[in-house]
C-alpha cells in the first residue's frame, strides 16, 4: 500500500492518496499572504487511521516552506494546530 500526499495546485487542494486513489482532501484558498483551509476530509472507511493528520502535517509544512501564513477555518486544521504547539508560528 502506498500513501502519498501532493498539492494539487489546480482544485486548490492538498490531496492523500493511498495507491493512487484520492481518500482524503485538505481545500485551501490564498489571499495575500495567508493559506485558509475551509475544509478537510477523510473518506468515512479511511477515517480512524491517523490519515488527517498525515495529509494536515503534509500541508502546513507546504504552507511553511512557501513562508505564508494559515487560517485554520477547519474544524480539524484548527484542533492539529493547537495539538502541535510546533505549527503555532504559521497562525495568522
């Protein structure tokens, strides 16, 4: 089983895929210097399996390296960020 995770830059969405079917989806959109995710989605049978968090990490690593910052209007981004004192520095 491989799991990957990419930006697909053209549905503005960070995507995990897992032996290249899409199980899950991180939407964002950018204004100015900020990354806001709205929404994030793990497939209900993929759900439990710590995937969120991987695609989440994936994506706020993302967002750090291109030196913006995040709106975590997620549910889900928003707990990840307060779970991980690491990612703090990114909230906008």
């Amino acid at each position: 089983m491989t799991t990957e995770v990419r930006n697909n830059s053209e549905q503005s969405r960070y995507e995990l895929t897992i032996d290249g079917e899409v199980v899950g989806i991180a939407d964002y959109h950018v204004v100015g210097d900020v990354v806001v995710f709205p929404h994030t989605e793990i497939e209900g049978a993929r759900r439990g399996q710590g995937l969120g968090a991987q695609l989440v990490q994936y994506a706020l690593d993302d967002v750090r390296s291109t030196n913006r910052r995040v709106d975590p209007r997620c549910w889900y981004v928003a707990e990840f960020m307060a779970e991980h004192p690491e990612y703090g520095d990114l909230a906008s």
